[in-house]
C-alpha cells in the first residue's frame, strides 16, 4: 500500500493530487527549468504566487477587505509571543481563556509582556470541556482563545461578543468550517494541519487593529512590518507558501470550506458514533464540545490500548496514539483525510471487539 490511513495530528496532511504536483514543482516548476526551492522569491512568478494563495485565503474565508493576509515563519509558537509584543503594554491587561496545552503556552508567553488574566479554565478536568461562564474586563487589551484544542479533542464552536478585541489561535481547524473573520481582530495558525507544510503562519487581522500596534519592536515581530512588504520583509517560506497555493485551490475544488465542513462533520459523527457505540472505548471531550478534528478516546481497559495500536497498524492506520497528558487514542481527521480512511477505523474498531471479546 502507498498510502497509509494518516490520522496523524501533524504535519502536513495534504490530499496525494497536491504532494504529486508539489513534488513535480520540486524538479521542474512550471516548465521554467528550475525548481521551486531555487526560483527567487522576488521573481514576478512568485509574486504572482503570494498574491494567488492571499487572494485564495480572502475567499475561502470571506476575510473583509479592510483585514491583510499575512504569511509569517516561526510558526504559532511565535504567535504566542508576537501577539503580546505587539498587543500587550506593560501595565496593561490581557485576557486568555485556558482550554488546554497551546492555551497554556500562549499564556506564558503573553506573562512576559504585561499583566495576563485567565479567565476560565478547564483544567480542573484534564480540559475536557469548554468553559461556559466568564467575564472579560472590558479594560482588557484583548481576549485570546484557542478554537480547537489539539491535544484535549476540544473545539469553540460559539464565540460570543466580548466588547474588547478578539484573538485566536486557529492552527488546528482553520479552513475546516466557516468562520466569520468580522467576529475576530486577529487570527492566527500554523500552516501545518489544513493549509500547508510547516514553515508558514497565516495571520489574518484587521487593519485598524494593526495600526494600533505598539511601535518599538524587532522587526520581524511586527505585523505592519510584514503588511506593509507583502510578507517579504525578509526570504519568505517559498515552497510552503507555493504548496499552501495548490492546497487551497483543491480546497477550492472541493466546494471551498461549506463543502469540506460537511464532509468533516460526517467523519468526526461516524467515529464519535463508534466511540459511544463500542463497550471497548469511551471518549474523553465533553459530548457539546467534541472536536471535529481531533478525536480523543481511551479504551476502557488499559491493556487494550497497545493491543489495538498494534491491531489498528496492520490496517495501514497510523498516527492515533493519543498526546501523553490525554492518552488513549488520538484520531485527527484534517480536511485531506477521506472518510474512506474513517471507514477502515471504524471497521478496525469494531473487528477489534469481536476478537477482544472472544
Ligand atoms: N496552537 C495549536 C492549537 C496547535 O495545534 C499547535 C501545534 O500543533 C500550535 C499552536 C503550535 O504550533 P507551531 O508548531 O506551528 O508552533
């Protein structure tokens, strides 16, 4: 078998139309006799390539026009101190919902800057749950969220009106579902789940907000920095940026993001269906707040775990063993994922019990 069932949790799950033509891209691109990674990011060819894959992002996502398109590096872990930096004056405020692992970085982070409240968290449950209740001092320089908690199997589905300007960490299911931009003042993500390979960070923010940057910082910290040189400051992430073009445009392809949110909600219920069907396992989120894109279930008896990673691995799955905080299994069900690939888990899933059982 080529490919294997990859419910891995990252990087870089792209549908095998989009790795056969990045890897042409790689040996000869476009016909230019050169490959990608040697053409020069200031070429008119790769300008026309920035420009598509931002221009790709405006309309998946409906991003209003008076909001940039950024591609930054340093992944979403520098977004987590990028944000405070730019955002964050010592003596000030900001907010931060505590949902789980990245919540908790973003938040140690942002310590450094200026004062930093939490306003709820889940931890009192291993961040099974979303919390519901809490308020936001509206003197608050921001309120940072995480959409989807990678590691827990968490999603926030519902982000309601704060009063105060809205951030979120969108790595893990960014382009998986609709989203209104005009809610948000500046999102984040990591390329490496639905866009593309890692190396790129998308940042989408509203201009008005930018300008209200603080002003004495590094330069490859500052959003306007970038806004304002088309992200090519400095070398940008070539192939990244490129491959992320030719995701997009099978996204695209694929009814854009209405399109796939469908076809990812009716993978994530056919395995949350077997999860609470199967005696052998039980999930870990919270029913009102299951992640579609990453699915987190234990088995009910311990020794069952390494016994269906073994079983599940002659069935070319791969990639399911949970995160240690959580542990179990972890089954990420990234837009490149066919429900065919679903199909053979579930079916794993349930031969497993009967052979379990016996
Ligand atoms: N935030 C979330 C929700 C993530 O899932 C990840 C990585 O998986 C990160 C942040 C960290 O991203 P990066 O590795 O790009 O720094």
């Amino acid at each position: 078998m080529y490919k294997k069932h990859n419910f891995g949790a990252g990087p870089c799950i792209l549908p095998s139309s989009v790795m056969e033509q990045a890897a042409q891209s790689v040996i000869n691109w476009n016909g230019m006799g050169l490959s990608i990674l040697e053409v020069s990011h200031r070429s008119p060819e790769f300008e026309d390539v920035v420009l598509k894959t931002q221009l790709l992002v405006r309309g998946l996502l409906s991003v209003p026009d008076h909001y940039s398109v950024l591609f930054l590096q340093g992944g979403a872990s520098t977004q987590f101190a990028m944000v405070p930096m730019n955002f964050l004056a010592a003596g000030k405020k900001a907010s931060y919902l505590d949902t789980g692992y990245f919540a908790q970085k973003a938040i140690k982070e942002a310590k450094l800057f200026g004062d930093v409240e939490v306003v709820a968290s889940s931890k009192d449950r291993n961040y099974a749950y979303i919390p519901g209740q809490f308020n936001i001092d509206p003197q608050s320089a921001y309120i940072h969220y995480t959409s989807n908690n990678t590691i827990e199997g968490t999603e926030i589905f519902d982000f309601s009106a704060t009063g105060v300007p809205v951030i979120c960490d969108m790595s893990s299911d960014i382009f998986s579902r609709k989203i209104d931009v005009s809610n948000f003042d500046l999102i984040y993500a990591g390329a490496q789940k639905n866009m593309g390979p890692a190396g790129m960070t998308l940042v989408i923010a509203k201009n008005e907000f930018l300008d209200r940057a603080k002003k004495e910082i590094p330069s490859m910290m500052d959003y306007q920095v970038f806004r304002d040189n088309m992200s090519m400051y400095n070398t940008p992430p070539v192939f990244s940026i490129y491959v992320a073009m030719l995701n997009l445009l099978w996204l695209k392809d694929q009814g854009g993001v209405s399109g796939i949110e469908q076809k990812n909600i009716e993978k994530a219920k056919l395995l949350y269906a077997e999860i609470d069907r199967n005696p052998l396992f039980y999930g870990t989120a919270e029913v009102e707040h299951r992640s579609r894109m990453n699915v987190t279930f234990l088995a009910v008896n311990k020794d069952a775990e390494t016994q269906f990673l073994a079983f599940a691995a002659n069935m070319g799955i791969v990639g399911i063993r949970g995160y240690r905080t959580v542990g179990g299994f972890r089954a990420s069900l990234y837009n490149a994922l066919p429900l065919s690939s679903v199909e053979v888990l579930v079916n794993a899933m349930v031969d497993f019990e009967r052979i379990y059982s016996d």
